[in-house]
C-alpha cells in the first residue's frame, strides 16, 4: 500500500514542508493514510500533475483545463446539483428528495436512486454531483433545508449517505457531499441576508457554531465516515462559522478531521461564495479548489515566493483536484461531451418506474381506523386543499432561494434553492384520481385551495338528498362524500428557515371537511416534521398518509398507496411530536449559535425526558400485519479490544468497520396481503459510554407473502458499538453490558435481549 502526502499532518506536527523536486511527489509520509483502492488513483494524478508547471497547477486549482508539456489535457471539471436530479436542465428526471428517499428505510433504494441520478450526471457530461446532502442533519426542525437531506439520525443518515456515494461513483461521477460542518440553519447564514455571499472573514456574521468534540462524531461528522469509506472525491465546506472560522478555512475540520482523521483523499471546495478573501487563510487550512478572483495567480505567486504557500502543498491540492477524476475512472474517455441544458439528449431511461416505486414506499401511513385504507370502490369522493392539483403556471416555477412558503399553491414534489429538481412533467394526485374515477364510476368533486370560501350562486352537483343544485364550500362537499381526501403540503428550502411546523388555513381546512365527513383521509407532503395535533383526535379523521416531496411521479406514488396498488412500508425518519414547544432545539438569532444540546435531537431528547410524542421516529404502518420472533444474538460475551487496532485508512481506522456481532430476528406477515416489514434495532450502551437511552444500529426492509416469514440479520460494526472518548480522542468500545431492542419503531419493541462485551488492550 502507498501512503497519501497529506498536507494536514505536515501542519499538525508543524513542519516546514519542504519544496519536493516532482520526482518525491509522493514520497512524503507523514501521518500517512493507507491509501487502498484509491492507490492507483492517486499514482495517476501525481504523474499527471508532476509534468505541470506551476501556472498550470495555479489554473487547475481554480478550475481551469490544462494541457501538460506532455501533451495530457485535464478539462475543468463541471459541478451540478443535486440529489433530486440534475438542476436546470431539460430532458432530465425529477426525482424525490433525500428526505423522501430516506423514508423508505430501504437500502437499495439508497443506492439505485442515487444510481439512477448519477447516469444522468455521466449522460449530459457533468464530473461533479454536489450530492448527496448529509447535512444539514436536522438539528432544528425549523432548518429551511431540512428536507434536502437524510434527516437527524446520524446512523441513518450515514447508511443513506454512503450508499448514495457508491451509487454515484458507480456510474463514473464524482460524489462531492455536503455540507462540511455544522451549517444547521439559513438565518444569519450570510453577512448580507438578501444574498448568498461574498463572506468576510471577520465580523458576526455568518454565524458560529459551536460544538464540543463528543457531539461533533457521534453526530455529525458520524455521517461524513460513510461517505468517505465508500468513494467520496469531494467535500463541498460550509458558508459558516464553525468556532469563530470559517468552515473552508477551519484547519480542524478540514485537515484534521477530515483529511486527516477520516482519511479523505479528494478535494474540499467551497459552497457559493462560501470563500473568503483571506487567501493564505484558505489555502493553508484545507480548502483546495478556489474562485481565481481570490487565488490568482499573482496573488499565489507572492504567497509561493515567500513561502507562505509551499510547492508541497500546491501539489497537494493540485493532486486532489484531479484524484477522484481517475477514482471514478474518468479519464477512460468514454464519458459523452458536456451538454447545454436546453440540448435535446434525453438521459431519462426508464428512470420514472422508479421513481413512481420509491415515491409510493416513501409513505408513511401514520393512522388507518377501521382499515379506512386501502380505498375500495368509491361512489362519492371530494378532493381538498391546493396541493392536490396543479399549480396556475406549470410545475417549473422558480422556487429559488429566499423565501418560498410556507407552503406551495399547488401539488409540491420538490424543494427549493439547491434543492429545486427540473420537472419534465408532474403528475399531481388530481390525474390518476380522475382516472381511477372514470375506471370505478367514481363522482368527484374537488376544491383545490387551502382557504376557500364560497362565492355567490351554486353549482350543480349531486347531493346526497337528490337535489342537484349545491353551492360550493367545503362543508356541501364534504357533507355529499362517503370519502374526503385532504392534501397538505409544507414547504421551506435554501435562504430560509421554517415559520411554522402546522398551517393555520390547512388545519381549519381539515377540520372543516372532517366536522362533516366521516371518512376524512389527510394526505401531507412536508420538507420537515408537520405537527399534527390541531385536527389528528377527531373521530372523523380516519386515515393519515405521511411523507416528503416525492419528484415528477408524485400523484402516481401516492394513488398507488391509497388505493393499495402498493402497500405502504415508508417510515418516519423523525419523530412528530404534539406540540412545537415540546422541541429542545430552536433557530439561533446570535452570532454564536452553541449546540448545548450535545448529540440530543429528535428521539434521543425526547426519550431522555419521557416526552411522549405523536408519532415516533421509525413508525408506519402497513395494510398487512406482521409477528416477530427468534432474537438470535451470535455473541453473548465478546471479547474485543478497546481501541482500534486497524491502520489508518481512507474510512478512518480500518476495522471501525469490522463486524463485531450479529443479531438476527424472524419477521412473519401474519395478515392478508402481501406487504413489508422494516425490523429496526434499538441499543442501549453501558452508562460508562455517556450515550443516550438507545440509538438506532440497524434496519432491514423486508418483503414478505401472506403466511411468509424471513429471519433478517443486523450485522453490528465495529463503528456501532463505539463512543467517542475526548480525553484519549478515539472511538473506543466500552466493556459492559448492551441492550438490545427490536422492533417496528424507536417506541414499538417486540423483542429485547443483551450481549456482554468484555474488551481488551
Ligand atoms: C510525465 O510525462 C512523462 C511522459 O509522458 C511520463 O512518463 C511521466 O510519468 C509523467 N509524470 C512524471 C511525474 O514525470
Ligand atoms: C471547537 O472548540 C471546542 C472547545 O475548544 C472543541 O471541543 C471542539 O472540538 C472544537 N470544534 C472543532 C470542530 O474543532
Ligand atoms: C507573503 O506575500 C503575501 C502576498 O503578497 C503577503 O500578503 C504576506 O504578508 C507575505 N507573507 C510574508 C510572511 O512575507
Ligand atoms: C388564502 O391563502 C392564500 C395563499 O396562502 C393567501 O394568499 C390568502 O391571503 C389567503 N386568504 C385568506 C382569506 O386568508
Ligand atoms: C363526523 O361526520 C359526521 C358526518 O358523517 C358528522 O355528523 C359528525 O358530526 C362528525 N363528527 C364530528 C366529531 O364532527
Ligand atoms: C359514515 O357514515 C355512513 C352513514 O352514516 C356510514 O354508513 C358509514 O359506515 C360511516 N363511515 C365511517 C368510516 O364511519
Ligand atoms: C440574525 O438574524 C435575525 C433575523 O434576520 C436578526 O434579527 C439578527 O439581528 C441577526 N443576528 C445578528 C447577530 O446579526
Ligand atoms: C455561547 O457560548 C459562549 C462560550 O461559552 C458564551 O460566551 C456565549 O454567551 C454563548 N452564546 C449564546 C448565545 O448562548
Ligand atoms: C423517565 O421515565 C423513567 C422510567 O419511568 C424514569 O426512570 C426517568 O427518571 C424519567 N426521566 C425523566 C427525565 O423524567
Ligand atoms: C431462528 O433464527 C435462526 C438464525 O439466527 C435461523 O437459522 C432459524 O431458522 C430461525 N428459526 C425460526 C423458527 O425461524
Ligand atoms: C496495516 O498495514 C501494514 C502495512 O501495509 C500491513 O502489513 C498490515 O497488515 C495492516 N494491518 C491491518 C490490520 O490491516
Ligand atoms: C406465519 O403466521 C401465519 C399466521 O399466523 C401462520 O399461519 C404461519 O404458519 C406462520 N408462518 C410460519 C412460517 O411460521
């Protein structure tokens, strides 16, 4: 194995680097990182840049093609987002959003969309996807782009997170995740709250957030391990503050916990205008990928000739600007000419049928009363609220950045700002319902807005009492209804936070309808956690179908569900409390935003203080029910060493990832149709590992007959059973007893058991 030159431990242990001759790129071997299959990679890109000249490395590095004397060219490489498809282009898909993917708690789901996404990166000849979107976590759920992401969980949300890399460099791009680190809200993101940008290196603004080393891995550079362990070639940094620096200029996040810690071979570039005009500050402390108005190249020149900026370090970042190019094997030539976004090359496939199949498994069916769903035939149906339906002026209106919602006229099925897919076509919920009317004789009546009140005159519909003249109101239609279905969206995105986690006009909407239909069926579609409570007791609210933005096949996922084409199997990936005062966690207004929270969010506060909430996180029904049986624990007494033993690798210490346990379960479909279970593991750790009550280490989803039953494994890693200790600054196992729970949410255990680790030097 090769050791990769890493800048950061030059800088750790304060050594002047010395300027290699470009025969000794390579051969520096501090602190080294076992380089692994990024070994060839790297041999490459240090050939390749030892034949550049310094102006040419200078031009790479901000994002310029070259062509060495050798005659090898390197052509800038081009960035897009985003998980949600490729933005801004035609003839590209919508897909859902990664908090909707994240839904399904199915992990080729995490991988085949991200697939999906990545050939049409490859097709329409773009290198960089700034994807997948780790973070914000969700440390708030008033954060604007809460949605945009794999939500609070940081075991889920690494599992997504790594999966979504792999799926992106397995169709040749590079994966550059965001955002690095602690960038949890849009106030006070900037110094100037109508832009985005330039950021000043000094002043209150942006923000600062501020974090003690425990909850900074176990929460949120948790997640970053994942990706980097599976290909990750770019690390895109924050436009905040993180301990009063800015994050692309922040020596420890970027080279000792990122490149150093965790191993991170490829490039750290800065989210728009998230740069300072602080050039030796960025180039020093880890950022590798600049806005030339910045790094020119007589500005870098100075810094080079007096030694501010080191020949090691130039090649360093010049090497790691074109690494994950070979990683991801893109100098083989065969990836298509870079398109225009308007180019007529449809890079689409058959990407809707899975689009419209991970919509559907998205949802979560939070309430069914007396099996209100799946619909059967149904004679009268009303339709409610604006996001059933179109919007006046077509799906692609600019949801930018700044101040969308909080919530959308019309069917929502995508974010905003970064998180704003490109719509072919969207299907709203209102066409496959007229269509599914005209297949059952269905009469359907409809009022699409949140708001409505009844204008003068009358229209004629069927009554109940045989009349046909009824004035429209929510009340005549709902009262003349043997099923109402209500839809409720919330929207937020990039620029700006939430204001709200219920709506005013859409909560009295839903009471309305329900105060006169005794089948009210609410169907919400949210970036973030939507409360519940204003209508969710009422006996007449029979059924909820819960989830995120779903892309261009919208209303086909959720039809599929409501009328039981697919069984639902989406869970939550956040618990839904009762009230917004029962959240420890607000947006700051300060300069200094402190986590003092520590790791506690979502259920791991709201275990730790008895708060009972709506909905748990992991909960969602089915239309089938399902038995659990069988916890079988392979090891109950294992014997493992208390530090890691592995090297140092691209992932961290290599055997972090090493399993040290395995818990399996029989899960068995006892109802009547077919349909999936997702068994979840809850542990506890012994009280020396100061962890909260218990914590999510494993999930499945199983697909399962009626009568069928499977026994499901949970493989615990090393990594999953490891805290981390701030005095000795490493992941270590605690020895003592772990509890074991398993079941079908964080507040729903079927099954318990323990195992008893015993550790050693
Ligand atoms: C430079 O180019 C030559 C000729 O193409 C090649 O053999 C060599 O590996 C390249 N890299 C270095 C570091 O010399
Ligand atoms: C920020 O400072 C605190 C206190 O000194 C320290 O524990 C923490 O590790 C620092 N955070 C980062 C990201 O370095
Ligand atoms: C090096 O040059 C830069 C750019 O001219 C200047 O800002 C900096 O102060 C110089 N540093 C030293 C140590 O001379
Ligand atoms: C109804 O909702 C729309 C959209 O939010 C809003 O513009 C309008 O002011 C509301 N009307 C009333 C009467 O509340
Ligand atoms: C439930 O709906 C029926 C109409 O089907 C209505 O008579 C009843 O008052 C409603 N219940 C409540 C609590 O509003
Ligand atoms: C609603 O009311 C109708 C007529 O009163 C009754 O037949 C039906 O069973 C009720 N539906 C539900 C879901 O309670
Ligand atoms: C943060 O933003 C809020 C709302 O825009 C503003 O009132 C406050 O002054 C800002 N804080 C700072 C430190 O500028
Ligand atoms: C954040 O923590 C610092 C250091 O403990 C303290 O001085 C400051 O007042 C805190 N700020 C807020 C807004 O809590
Ligand atoms: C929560 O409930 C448990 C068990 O009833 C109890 O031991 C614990 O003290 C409670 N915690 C809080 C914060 O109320
Ligand atoms: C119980 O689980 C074990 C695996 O741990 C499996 O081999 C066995 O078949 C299961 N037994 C039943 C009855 O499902
Ligand atoms: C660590 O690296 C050394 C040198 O490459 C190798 O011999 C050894 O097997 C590695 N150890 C582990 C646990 O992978
Ligand atoms: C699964 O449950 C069903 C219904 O309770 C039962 O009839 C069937 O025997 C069970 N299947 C197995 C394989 O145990």
């Amino acid at each position: 194995m090769r050791d990769l030159t890493l800048f950061a431990a030059t800088a750790l242990l304060g050594l002047a680097a010395a300027s290699p001759s470009s025969s000794t790129l390579g051969l520096l071997n501090y602190n080294g990182v076992a380089l692994g299959d990024w070994e060839s990679a790297y041999d490459k890109a240090s050939a390749f840049v030892g034949n550049l000249t310094t102006e040419q490395k200078l031009a790479l590095i901000t994002g310029s093609s070259v062509t060495s004397a050798t005659n090898e060219s390197f052509s800038a490489l081009v960035f897009a987002d985003g998980d949600m498809g490729l933005q801004d282009f035609n003839y590209v898909s919508a897909f859902s959003l990664a908090s909707a993917i994240a839904m399904t708690w199915d992990q080729d789901a995490y991988y085949e969309q991200a697939k999906a996404v990545g050939i049409e990166f490859y097709k329409k000849g773009i290198q960089v996807l700034n994807a997948p979107t780790s973070q914000p976590i969700g440390r708030t759920p008033w954060g604007g782009r809460f949605g945009e992401t794999f939500g609070p969980d940081p075991y889920l949300n690494g599992l997504a997170t790594g999966l979504a890399v792999k799926g992106y460099v397995d169709t040749g791009v590079i994966s550059g995740a965001k955002h690095f680190l602690l960038y949890e809200q849009e106030t006070n993101r900037t110094n100037d709250p109508s832009s985005i940008g330039p950021n000043p290196a000094s002043g209150p603004l942006p923000y600062s957030s501020n974090t003690d080393d425990k909850t900074l891995h176990e929460t949120y550079l948790w997640p970053f391990y994942d990706a980097v362990k599976n290909g990750l070639g770019a690390v895109m940094c924050a436009m905040t503050k993180v301990n009063n620096t800015l994050a692309c200029q922040n020596s420890d996040l970027l080279l000792k916990h990122l490149k150093t810690e965790l191993g991170f071979p490829g490039l750290v570039y800065p989210d728009t205008k998230a740069q300072s005009t602080e050039t030796a500050e960025t180039v020093n402390n880890g950022e590798d990928y600049g806005d030339s108005t910045y790094w020119s190249t007589s500005v870098m020149k100075a810094l080079l000739a007096n030694g501010t900026l080191s020949e090691a370090r130039l090649n360093d970042m010049t090497i790691r600007n074109v690494i994950g190019y070979y990683y991801s094997n893109l100098d083989n030539g065969l990836q298509p000419a870079e398109q225009g976004d308007g180019a007529f090359v449809d890079v689409r496939g058959n990407h809707s049928k899975l689009i419209r199949k991970y919509g559907a498994q998205s949802m979560a069916l939070l309430k069914n009363k007396n099996n209100a769903l799946p619909l059967k035939t149904v004679r009268r149906m009303s339709i409610f609220g604006a996001h059933a339906g179109a919007t006046v002026a077509g799906p692609n209106q600019d949801l930018s950045i700044d101040g969308s919602g909080p919530t959308y006229q019309g069917h929502l099925a995508t974010g905003s700002g970064s998180g704003l897919a490109s719509f072919p076509y969207l299907v709203t919920p209102l066409v496959p319902l007229t269509v599914k009317a005209t297949e059952d004789g269905t009469i359907l009546n409809w009022i699409l807005k949140d708001n409505y009140t009844s204008t003068a005159g009358s229209s004629l519909i069927p009554s109940v009492s045989g009349s046909t003249a009824v004035s429209p109101s929510y009340e005549t239609y709902a009262g003349n209804s043997d099923v109402c279905l209500v839809f409720l969206n919330a929207l937020s995105g990039e620029g700006e936070d939430r204001t709200e986690l219920y709506n005013a006009d859409q909560d009295k909407m839903v009471n309305t309808v329900a105060d006169n239909c005794n089948n009210t069926i609410v169907v919400i579609n949210t970036v973030g956690p939507r409360l519940l409570d204003q209508w969710i007791e009422h006996e007449n609210v029979t059924a909820v179908l819960y989830g995120s933005l779903l892309g261009q096949e919208s209303g086909n996922s959720i039809v599929d569900v409501l009328y039981g084409d697919v069984n639902p199997s989406g869970r939550l990936i956040y618990s839904i409390p009762k009230n917004e005062s029962d959240y420890n966690v607000g947006l700051c207004y300060t300069s200094q935003c402190n986590f003092t929270e520590g790791v506690y969010l979502d259920y791991r506060y709201f275990d730790a203080h008895n708060i009972t909430t709506r909905y748990p996180f992991g909960h969602g029904l089915s239309y089938t029910s399902f038995s659990y049986s069988n916890l079988t624990i392979l090891k109950e007494t294992p014997r493992i060493p208390a530090s890691p033993t592995g090297n140092l690798t691209v992932g961290g210490y290599s055997d972090l990832w090493d399993t040290v346990n395995s818990i399996s379960v029989t899960i068995n479909n006892t109802g009547s149709l077919s349909g999936a279970e997702i068994p979840q593991l809850y542990l506890s750790f012994p009280s020396s590992a100061d962890q909260p009550l218990r914590q999510l280490r494993g999930f499945e989803r199983v697909d399962l007959a009626t009568g069928e039953q499977k026994t499901v494994t949970f493989n615990l890693r090393r990594r999953d059973i490891s805290y981390w200790n701030v005095v000795e600054q490493q992941w270590l196992v605690a020895a003592g007893e772990y509890k074991v729970y398993v079941g079908a949410s964080s507040r729903d255990f079927k099954l318990h058991g323990s195992f008893m680790v015993r550790t050693h030097v």
